[in-house]
C-alpha cells in the first residue's frame, strides 16, 4: 500500500513509510471536511501548473535556442525561476490534495521559499522532503563514518549529497 500509494509517487512529497502507514490503519471511508481541503488544495496546485507554470515556460523556453538581450536574458531568468517552482509546487500541491481527499496528510514540501533572505533559508524552504531524506540517509551517515569531523570531511559529504540530490533530479550533467 505504501509503495503504490499515488498522490506521491510523481512529484512528491518524499514520505517515510512511518508518516503514512498508521494513517492508512487509521484512515476513516470518508470525511467531508478532508474532501474539500483536499479538492481546495488539488485546485490550487493544478492553477499553478496549468496558468502560471506551463505559460512562463512557453516564454521561456525559445530563449534557450536565441540570444536574447541582457533585459530578455534576465527576465527569463526569473521566469524560469518561477516556473520551475510553481511547476513543482503544483504537482506536490494537487499529490497532498488527492492525498488528502482520501484522509492522508503528506508532509508540506515548500515553505515560500521564494520569500527568502539567505541560501540556507531558501534551501530549508525548497523541497523540505528531498532535503530531509538526503540529510537523514546520506549526508550524516557519511559524517558519522568519520572518526574526527573536519571542515574538509564536512565538505566531502556536502558535494556527496547535493551530486546525488542532482542526480536525483536527472540523469544529465545539467542536473548535476
């Protein structure tokens, strides 16, 4: 059940097996309440896909094959920037509604990371699930596996886990 559970097999969120299975044991047939969250939630995710992400990316994707100007060049920067999140945010958003609609609560994936004022708070707020799961299975085991954490070890396991997190992504030098 876990393994085949669709709201979060595409896109995400990334759940432990110990966030949902006593969800599914607990699970009540319907909740009307749940159902319109759900449906709200679901609503609001595929908006950001289907009116937000999907037209920036028809702007912005012939100026992958151009060469724009410098005031192209930079607004198809933040384009791109903002496609990408509300194209990722949609998907995750309508997982947690369909999710919801059936009583499981997923984790939350995005905390308006876009709002924020360093690279550490952008990275706590960008993909919370991805980031938790490359921190628990990857980055401190391999610090762990030192005797004497240095900054260079530190750095080591850094470039480990963002490679691996790039590779997650894809499997193409532009991911990683």
């Amino acid at each position: 059940l876990f393994v085949s559970f669709f709201p979060q097999l595409i896109a995400g969120p990334i759940v432990h097996h110990k966030e949902t299975m006593p969800q599914f044991a607990d699970a009540k047939p319907f909740n009307p309440a749940h159902l319109t969250q759900g449906l709200v939630l679901f609503t609001i995710g595929i908006a950001k896909k289907l009116l937000i992400a999907d037209p920036l990316g028809q702007w912005v994707n012939p100026l992958y094959e151009a060469a724009p100007t410098l005031l192209e060049a930079w607004a198809g920067m933040y384009a791109y920037t903002f496609q990408l999140y509300f194209d990722f945010s949609g998907y995750v958003d309508m997982g947690m509604g369909a999710a919801l609609m059936l009583n499981i609560r997923l984790p939350h994936n995005f905390r308006s990371p876009l709002q924020s004022t360093s690279v550490i708070a952008f990275w706590t707020h960008w993909h919370i699930t991805l980031s938790n799961f490359i921190m628990t299975y990857i980055y401190t085991p391999i610090l762990r596996s030192y005797r004497k954490v240095t900054f260079k070890k530190a750095m080591i396991a850094t470039l480990i886990a963002m490679l691996l997190s790039g590779l997650w992504h894809g499997a193409s030098w532009t991911f990683i």
